[in-house]
C-alpha cells in the first residue's frame, strides 16, 4: 500500500488504479505488487523501478548493453537463474553482483551465497532486460529443459533407455497412471540400492509378495496391504516396459528392459508365468555401474590366480568354468577376457543373452528362432580368424565338438558347463557323446566356482568360536582359533554380510588325468588324483577365506555341504 501511495504522488500511478492493482494482488498473492503495475500497464517500468530501488537502497542497473563473462554465469545454478529470474553480472574481490526483478526475495539471495560462498551484491533490473540476457547466454528453451531435468531429478529416478509401446485398452491406461508409474519405480529403485541381483514378484490368495534375491539369499520385502489392489496395474507396467503383450495373461513370456535407475545403466531381464493366483514375475538385474571385472576384485586368492593365468596364456586348448546358475561363472570368464585383452588379440564371444558388454570383445547374441545357435555361430566366427572364443554355454554335443574343432585348429577357448565340481566336467562332455581322447588333448583346464556371502564390514567382529562348531577338515591352527562374524547392523540388514566373494577349485590337466579321461575314469578317481596333485577344493579355498576373515565358516559349510574331500 505504501509503494503505491508513494508511486501515485509521484504521478507515475493513477489513484483511480489503486483499488484494481490491489484486487490483482489478491488473486495472485505470490506476485510483487511492482510486478503487477509494470506487466498490468498501469505505470512505465523505469520510474516504477527508480521508486522500487529507492525504497530498497539497491542501486538500478542498464542491462540493455550488458556484455556478461562465460565464467561468470556458471557461478549460480540453472535452476535458480531460470525460477527466480535472476543473473550473475561480475564478479570482484570475493563479491558476487547479481541482477534481480525481486528484491525481498532474501532466500535466494542466501541460497546464493550458501551455494557459492561469495558475498552477494544485489541490484534490480529489469525483468524484460534480465529475461532477454537469460536467453543470449543460457539459450532459449532453457527455463522448460531446466524444469524437466529438475522434475526428472526430483520424481523420476528410473530413466527408460528405449520407448515404451502401449494400446488403449483399459489396462493400458491404468498401468500408466503417475501413481502406478511410480509405485513401480520405487520398487526398482529400492531393488538397485540394496545391490538386489533379482526380484520376485509372487502373486497369492489375497495378497501380492515381492521379495529381492541379496548376495545369493531371498528376502521378503514389507508392503503396505494397499498394494494388493494394484496387483494388476504393476504387472501390465512392468510389461509395457518389457514390450510384452499385456493382454496374453495364460503363456509365459521373456522381455527386457534398458534402463537407467539414479545415473546407473542397469538391463533387467523379465520372465513372466501365469500361476494360479495370478501372474508371477522374476526379474534379473544386470547392474552394469557396479561390475568390475577383474580375477584379484572377484576373490582369487594369489596362488590360484596365478596357476589360473598359466592356462590363460596357452596358446590353445578349452578353458571350463563350472558350478551352478548364479554362481559368478560369466564374471569369471569376462575377468578372464579382461586379463588377456590386447590390441594383438582377436577375441570373439558367442553368448545367450550378452549380459555385459565389452569394448575391445567382439560379441553375438544367439538367437535360437533363426537358428543363429552356439554351433552355428561357432562355425561362422571361425572364419573371423579369432585367437580366442567364448562361447556361453555347452549345452549339446554339437556345441562341444564345435569347441573342441576350434580348440584342435589352434584356438583358445572359453566356455562354461553346469557341474558341481571341477572333475566332473571331464565326464559330463563325455556323457555328450564326445570322444575321450579328444576331451583329453582340448581340455586344459576346468575352474569350479561357488560365491559366499562376506562379512559386513560395518559390524565386523573378532570372536573364538566353540571347538564343536568348528568342522573336523577346518586347518589346524597352533594356538587360540580367531575368527570374524558380522554382529549386524543397519548396512546388512541384520544378516551380519554384506557383498559375495568367490570359492575357486582349479583343476589342471596333467598327464594322469589326461591318461585317465582317455580310460573313462569317473569323476571321484580323477578327483582323488587331482588333490594328490595340489588341487584345492572349494571347501579349503573357502577355509582360506574364513580364516582371512573375509567369510564365516557357516557360510563355507552351507554352500560347500556337498563337498568331499576323499
């Protein structure tokens, strides 16, 4: 009222306006009256703005000349300049000028100083002068693209890396609601902070369970009973993102999706089942930020790294990696590539599907309909003249005499077979129907693998555990036994581990076991042989570990119980 006063007597306002620009205030209370006079018409904007600086003791700025230093405008962030309608002009001896339509806006003024850690000289100008000095060095648009990044920044953590297809049907329409959007997404995003490797989305009788595989465990997630009711809408989201068809609900179905989840690319393989009540959805997550793939980051301990690296370096022959599904197999052999990749080295992959990709590896997707097989595309990649090849899987005899063909031809060659120990993968290929001889002079090295859990580091404890829960083939110690445990804590859930390291048992091919694959001798006897050769089974490289204090021996016993040690 006052300003309005002082602007009437100063014949720059009529007194007819007063009760008009006060009723516009009032609908827009969050706009300064000034503001209002200068874009309603009713006063010229340069008095108006000599009268407002008066009043604040701000000096009045001429932008209409301005000429503004790059490193200047850096100095205040997008999203202030853009919201607030302010800029940076100079900067001098620890004193930032900044040219402002609002001067009783104080809490940017501080925001300024609290982000830059200059002292911040305020002075007015005008709006229309600010506003066309923001779009010469800022570009024009910029105000919308800074809004969309903040609205991305602050509402939407998960980025899709392909676009999303979807019909008009009524399930489209209600998977696609901002709320069902992000319910799923937060979902994601939990399953990605808490290094989930899988997500388990199981539909029951009157409920919706949604668990996340953690360092290899399953544990249950808590959910509000509300989410009961979006059971539908969840799933025909996450098969939006899949590109599956959301109207099949009795055949299963295998998607994927691209995404990026808080700045991390991560690619999640989708396979859904129509279960009884309802359809079961499992997730696998490729964190592709967090992988590192290196044999020293994976828990290869020294001495078996080292024998393991002699075989790398042959010339040719197969290399086999065994163990279980999700047992560490693929990052083992990309470590393994990683460990021999050089500007000299062709090396080619054959994989179903590629999980990470490499640069410097040449890599195929197999693709089974056209009949783009492991043994098809080994055939074909021969031709590339490769000096190394991975192929995914043995998963047919096929496959197998592909791989030994190229291994006889003078290749080096990567694979894996699902065995539970080292000395079984001779037999297995056998059992394929591979002849003895050729498994005996291709086969120069077979690396089983298991992955524990590791001890939290935030709640790790020394203690000496009971003699009766100390297994009877754990090493002797000379005095006092000394172990860790995790206590639990709020970075482990409680579980006391907190991350997964691997078990290795390394078997090479000597004579003897070459000799005894050519007589098909079964696996316990060519394992008998091997650990009178030096072969360390999983269960003491587990050991080894428990007594580095990087595991427990709870965890050994429970993922090595079918371990013998003949």
């Amino acid at each position: 009222m006052a300003f309005l006063e002082r602007l009437v007597e100063k014949g720059i306002l009529s007194p007819l306006d007063v009760p008009r620009l006060n009723e516009a205030q009032r609908l827009t209370p969050t706009r300064q009256i000034h503001e209002i006079v200068i874009e309603k018409g009713y006063g010229k904007e340069l008095p108006v703005l000599e009268e407002l600086a008066s009043e604040c003791g701000l000096d009045l700025v001429d932008l209409s000349e301005a000429h503004l230093e790059p490193d200047v405008l850096k100095i205040i962030p997008l999203r202030l300049i853009h919201r607030k309608l302010l800029i940076p002009i100079k900067k001098e001896n620890g004193i930032l000028t900044v040219a402002t339509t609002d001067p009783f806006d104080l809490y940017s003024l501080d925001e300024i100083h609290t982000v830059t850690g200059l002292q911040v000289q305020p002075v007015l100008g005008s709006p229309r002068e600010i506003a066309r000095l923001i779009k010469a060095n800022y570009g024009v648009g910029g105000e919308t693209v800074t809004a969309l990044l903040a609205e991305r920044d602050e509402k939407e953590d998960v980025e899709l890396l392909e676009g999303l297809e979807a019909d008009d049907s009524e399930a489209a329409k209600m998977a696609q609601e901002a709320s069902v959007v992000k319910l799923v997404n937060e979902i994601l995003i939990e399953a990605a902070n808490e290094r989930a490797s899988d997500i388990h989305i199981e539909p029951e009788e009157g409920q919706l369970k949604i668990r996340y595989r953690i360092d290899g465990l399953l544990q249950l997630q808590n959910l509000p009973p509300e989410i009961n009711r979006f059971q539908p809408a969840i799933i025909s989201r996450l098969k939006i993102m899949a590109r599956l068809n959301i109207a099949e609900k009795r055949l299963p179905q295998d998607g994927r999706i691209k995404m990026r989840v808080q700045g991390r690319e991560i690619d999640v393989r989708v396979s859904i089942i129509p279960m009884v009540h309802g359809e079961g959805i499992c997730m696998r997550l490729l964190d592709k930020g967090r992988m590192v793939f290196n044999l020293a980051a994976v828990g290869m301990l020294p001495d078996t790294h080292a024998l393991f690296k002699k075989l790398l370096d042959l010339p040719h022959g197969i290399i086999l990696v065994t163990g279980p599904t999700g047992s560490g197999k693929s990052t083992t052999l990309y470590s393994a590539l990683n460990e021999i990749k050089d500007e000299t080295l062709k090396i080619i992959t054959v994989e179903d599907p590629v999980e990470y990709q490499q640069p410097g590896i040449s890599q195929i997707q197999v693709h089974h309909k056209i009949g783009l097989t492991f043994a098809a595309s080994l055939r074909s990649i021969l031709r590339h003249d490769p000096d190394v090849v991975l192929i995914g899987e043995m998963r047919d005899m096929e496959t197998a005499e592909a791989a030994i063909q190229a291994s006889l031809t003078g290749h080096m060659v990567f694979s894996t077979l699902h065995t539970n120990d080292a000395p079984s993968a001779y037999t297995r290929l056998i059992d394929m129907g591979v002849e003895p001889f050729l498994v005996s002079s291709t086969v120069a090295g077979v690396m089983a693998q298991r992955l524990v859990r590791t001890i939290c580091s935030d709640c790790k404890v020394e203690y000496t555990p009971d003699l009766a829960d100390v297994p009877t083939d754990f090493p002797k110690a000379k005095g006092p036994l000394k172990l860790f445990k995790g206590s639990g804590c709020r970075s482990c859930r409680n579980s006391g581990y907190r991350g997964r390291v691997g078990l290795y048992e390394l078997l090479v091919a000597s004579d003897n076991i070459r000799e005894m694959v050519i007589q098909r001798t079964n696996s316990m006897a060519i394992r008998n042989i091997a650990l009178k050769e030096g072969m360390i089974t999983l269960r003491q490289d587990g050991f080894r570990k428990v007594l580095q204090g990087k595991t427990t021996i709870d965890e050994v016993t429970r993922v090595t119980a079918g371990d013998i040690l003949g």
